[in-house]
C-alpha cells in the first residue's frame, strides 16, 4: 500500500484539498519519530474535520436542490403568456 508523508498532509490540510485528502485516505502514513507520528495524527483529525463539514456543506446543499426541484415541479404546470 502506498505511504503519505507529513508533508503531503499538511499542505493539503493547510489548503483545503479536498482531493488531495480523498487520495490521502486511501494511503497509509509514514512517520519516522513518535513526534512525527503525533503531528500526523493531528493532521489526519483535522483532515476529518475538514472532509465533515464539506460533507454537512453538501448534504444542505442537496436539500435545498430537492426543494427547488419540488417547488419547479409543483408550478410548472402553470402556464406564462408573454405578450412582449
């Protein structure tokens, strides 16, 4: 399995990739010192942190998506006669 390195997580934790970190989730860290592991540990909480609230962010986003397609498609029976 592929490893990150502390590096890789923090620039992408600093920047908010969100690509970046799904690709990172699928990879093992690597570390060398137990302070190098904490730090990861750190960075990969945070990771998570940032991964929820995009996921709460998306998941608002679909509701209000769902209730104008409802609202679209509880009106589009009415008809607009435009005379211009």
């Amino acid at each position: 399995m592929e490893k990150f390195t502390l590096n890789e997580i923090k620039i992408a934790v600093i920047n908010r990739d969100l690509k970046k970190l799904e690709e990172l989730s699928r990879m093992t860290p690597a570390f060398s010192s137990e302070s190098e592991a904490k730090e990861l540990i750190y960075f990969i909480n945070e990771a998570t942190k940032i991964l929820e609230e995009e996921k709460r962010k998306l998941s608002l986003e679909m509701k209000e998506i769902k209730k104008l397609k409802n609202f679209y498609n509880q009106n589009s029976t009415c008809a607009f006669d435009y005379q211009g």
